[in-house]
C-alpha cells in the first residue's frame, strides 16, 4: 500500500496521552495512521503521488467531532431569515420588517434562531410581532427548533384554527377563546403548518446539506453525531458519500416516537445495518422532554408557570420498556433529557435494561417485542452497547453520580449555556427554573469530576457548529458575543485538556470505537484536524478565532488553508 499523505513540521498533540508527542511527523496509507517519526524518517516514506505539507510547527490534533448535531434539518433550517442576533422585540421588527419587503405576493417567510429572551415578560405568541407580519404567512423557528411561532396568515393557510390532540406532549397553544396564538410547541404542532408551506426541491436540499457540511469541514470538523434520520436523510447522506462529496464521518441515531409499534421498532433495529464508507446507523434517538424554555421539559417541580410537569412520553413505562428492548437487541440509545426528572428517569430506564439484560419481558400491545440478539449492523460491535442522555441541563448531586456509576454518556452542549442563559439568571430559563435550579445548569465539571465521559456537541442548528466555539464555550462559559459578560456558573468549566478530549477522544468511546478513532496513533484512523495555534494555551476567549489550516477525513485533505497551499 503507498503512502498518500504525509504531514511533515507538525506538533502532534495526542489529548489521550495528556499532551505533545515526541515525534514531528506521520504519514497515513489508506486512510490510518501508518508511522510516526522524525521529517527526515517520514519524508522518505512518500513517492511522486504522495501529498506532502510542510505544517511549519502548526498542531495537530486528532478531528474533531460534534456529539450532537442536525446536519439535514440544520441545512433546512438556517436557509432563512437568521433572528439569533436579535436580542429585544424592536430588533426582530426591523429584521423581519426587511425580509417582508424582499417577499414576492404570497411568498412565506422563513426565520430560525428566535430567542424567547426577546420577548421579556411578554406571552410568546405572534401578536407581539404585528403589524409586521400582517397577511404574511410566516414561520418563526425558536432557538431550541422545539418550538415556533405561526403567523396568523401561516395558520389560516393550514387550517389550524383551534386547540389539537397529540400523541405526544405537543401543543397548539390557544387564548382562553379557544384561538391560536401563533405558538407551536413540540413537532407535532409545528408541522401542522409546515406542511402547508412550499417546500424546496430535493436538489436544493442536497445542495444546502453539501455547502453545510463542507462549512463544518472548513471549520475543523471531521465527525458528528447526527441525532435525526427523518425523511431521506439517509439517501443525502448515501448519495454525497458515493460521490465522494461527504466530508464528515457520521454516525446517524433515527428517532423512536412515543407510541411506537412492533413494526416500528423492527424497522429501527432492521436500519442499525445500513451504512456506507463515511456514514452509518448506529443507535436510536429518543425524547423524554421538551425544554424549559417553552415549558415542556420534564421537571421534578413544576417552573414558575406551573408548566414542565410532565414526560414527552405519555406512558413513561413505556419508553422504559423500549430502551430494555433496544438494549437487548445490541442497539444504543440516545435520549433527550434536560429536566431532572427526565434525566432521572432515562438513567433509571437505562439501569433496568442493563440489570435485566439476556431475560424475557411481556410487552405492551403498543411495544415491539425484539429478540435478544445484536441488530444486524451491531454484530461488529465490539464495545458494550453505551447508552447517552443529551443535554442534561438541571440535575441535582445524587443524578450526577449515577453517570459514571451506570456508564452513560454525558453529552453536553456547553454553548447553550453560554449563549441562552445570563450569569445573573434574569433571563427565560433561569427565571423558569427559580435561583437553586439554575445554580445546577450544565454541570460539565461535576460529571467530570464523578467519572462520567462528558462528550461535548453544539445541537446544530440550536447553536452555531464550529468546535473550536464548543471547546472555548465549555471553558469559558460567557455569551460568546460578549465574552466580557461575567461567566454562568464557572465552577462547571472545563480544563482546556478536558475540552479537548470531550471532542476526540470521548465522542470515539462513545461510539465504541476508541481501538480506531480519536487519537494520533499508528494504526487509529488518519481524521486530523490542524490548527494555527495550541489549544491547550489558547485563552479560552480567544479559541474560537484559531484558524483551522487542515482538515483531513480518512487521510484526505477536505479543508485547506492558502497558507499551506
């Protein structure tokens, strides 16, 4: 086998072994890691078909992965107006007063990125936006895309003119007349309207997804962990990494709904074995809340509106059920939960499959029974299944502990914090959960610190994708467009080392493949990512502005800075 990529005047930073390494240079034959040495050691392993760059002391670090994003939905998502540089009602006025006036008769119009911040002690609802949006049909996704506000000529084209009954815990919310108020929460509810939207071509979409993830790329990205399969997802995916368009490495979790059927859980377990070069189906994606910030996260205490009471599964016994039946099938899972009572329950949930694995239970009618054997794409698996709960915003001690106590993943979206909470709590989500709650908010250091593997991710489109962002974010934990701002809860901070392997060498435990992946050594997969500077020194307000000069998937250059060109 040749060698096809050598990197040369490197300083390679291996975050599992705590630091620098040794040598200055590695060569990679078919798409690993195949020697490290000395320039003079490594150079002499290339040929006239070898790519060869001069790094000029520049580090390298293994790639950096996301542990939690949307390419698909993001890539669909961000096409529109972007409000999340809006911070008061007057400031979205203008933006979507701007975008009105560049609509053709009966165009929609689009917006994501909505802070309910900017609303202040206002209802969310869409009267706040008149008349700006007056006979516009119009959608306006919130920040956390777990909500939206329809405008009143977005509701009168789809027919929504009264309160709804879901199978799960979405609302149309109404007045006390009974008339919508334009907010929809949950999925459920939103597309109600957004089936009465026009949609883009499906070369559209695979164009949006293409320019997004080579965005991502150039950013630094080699991986993510994609929590959504809705649609064709899997045919995006399938079609860019035949092409040889792909450049990520992703790990792809379809949703389990509530009321799940036999059926559906067969096909779930039947998808774990599709896959192609850079892509995969490895687990499945499941809600058990909401967020606080619409009132449908799954509190322990009801908020200070009396809302967040209650599971996105109707039946919580059932989602039990689903995860031991998933588990034993070889499938892992990856739960939304961000109240501590859903947090509470998904880990008590996880116990139980674990202590009852390999024993027959009885199934609901509404609940696929699964056979105790590994899925067809998880017969390769050579780890344990490792479950996940994503987002973890508000827990108390004795929830933390059990992380590390009964293996689940810890996967963080520290900007989330950064960007959507205030370190004096006057903003929506403090307010919600009242001072002892949000004193708990994204207790990265503390699940550190009780042994749980913190993976770290930014849930793109809810916050923007660039890990160099996610790791400054995790340290610094101040709103990153005023890094002067005092920090949320600065005790949570990550160590610039711990930030580091939260998207290297964690993300890869997580998905089971630390003997592969996340690390700069002979053998482990060549996905690089190479920066201008050291991010163990960095200050971290300073992170996010760290040129990515390299980036390199399966030992193929998919980004390139002029400066190594």
């Amino acid at each position: 086998m040749r060698t096809s990529l050598v990197l040369l005047s490197a300083r390679l930073l291996d975050p599992a072994s705590g630091g620098f390494l040794p040598q200055s240079a590695l060569a990679v034959v078919d798409g690993r890691i195949a020697a490290l040495g000395d320039d003079r050691t490594i150079r002499e392993l290339a040929d006239a078909a070898t790519t060869v760059i001069d790094l000029k002391g520049a580090v390298v670090t293994p790639g950096l992965v996301d542990g939690h994003l949307h390419p698909v939905t993001g890539a669909e998502l961000t096409h529109g107006l972007d409000l999340s540089g809006c911070t008061d009602l007057p400031s979205v006025r203008a933006a979507l007063a701007a975008e009105v006036e560049g609509l053709g008769p009966g165009a929609w119009l689009h917006a994501w990125g909505l802070d309910p911040n900017v609303f202040g002690d206002r209802p969310v609802e869409s009267a706040a936006l008149a008349p700006v949006l007056d006979g516009v049909p119009a959608l306006l996704q919130l920040f956390d895309a777990h909500s939206m506000i329809a405008s009143p000529r977005a509701l009168e084209l789809a027919g929504v003119d009264g309160p709804r009954t879901f199978a799960q815990a979405a609302e149309v919310v109404c007045d006390a007349a009974g008339r919508p108020t334009g907010l929809l929460l949950e999925d459920a509810a939103c597309e109600l309207v957004e089936r009465a939207a026009p949609r883009p071509t499906r070369t559209e979409r695979r164009e949006r997804l293409a320019a997004a993830l080579r965005a991502m790329a150039a950013n630094g990205l080699t991986g993510g962990h994609a929590m959504d399969a809705g649609g064709d997802s899997l045919a995006l995916y399938a079609e860019l990494d035949e092409a040889g368009d792909l450049p990520l490495r992703l790990r792809v979790a379809p949703w389990c709904q509530p009321g799940v059927d036999r059926d559906g859980l067969d096909e779930l377990v039947e998808l774990q074995s599709r896959s192609g070069k850079l892509w995969q189906v490895d687990g499945v994606k499941l809600f058990m809340d909401g967020t606080i910030d619409n009132g449908t996260a799954w509190l322990e205490r009801p908020d200070c509106h009396g809302e967040s009471t209650h599971a996105f599964w109707p039946d919580p016994s059932h989602y039990t059920q689903v995860i031991g039946q998933l588990h034993r099938a070889g499938v892992p899972t990856a739960t939304h939960a961000i109240g501590d009572a859903a947090v509470r329950h998904a880990l008590d949930a996880v116990e139980q499959a674990t202590a009852t694995a390999g024993t027959a239970t009885t199934a609901p009618t509404a609940t696929a029974t699964i056979p105790a054997t590994p899925a067809p794409g998880a017969a390769a698996r050579t780890a344990p299944v490792r479950h996940r709960i994503e987002h973890i915003e508000t827990v108390p001690d004795e929830v933390v502990r059990r992380f590390a106590e009964l293996g689940v993943i810890a996967s963080m979206q520290p900007t989330h914090c950064c960007d959507f909470t205030r370190a004096d709590h006057t903003d929506n989500w403090s307010r919600r959960l009242g001072e002892e709650r949000a004193d708990r908010a994204w207790r990265c250091r503390d699940l550190w610190d009780a042994g749980a593997t913190v993976v770290l991710g930014s849930d793109w489109p809810i916050a923007p994708y660039p890990p160099l962002g996610v790791m400054a974010g995790a340290r610094h934990r101040r709103p990153t467009r005023d890094l002067g701002q005092p920090p949320h809860n600065p005790r949570q901070a990550l160590t610039a080392l711990e930030a580091l392997r939260a998207m290297t060498v964690n993300p890869a435990f997580a998905a089971g493949e630390e003997q592969v992946a996340g690390r700069i050594a002979v053998g482990h997969r060549a996905d690089l990512t190479v920066l201008a500077a050291d991010p163990l020194t960095t200050p971290a307000t300073e992170l996010a502005e760290v040129p990515v000069l390299l980036t390199v998937l399966d030992g193929r250059p998919t980004h390139r800075a002029d400066r190594l060109c």
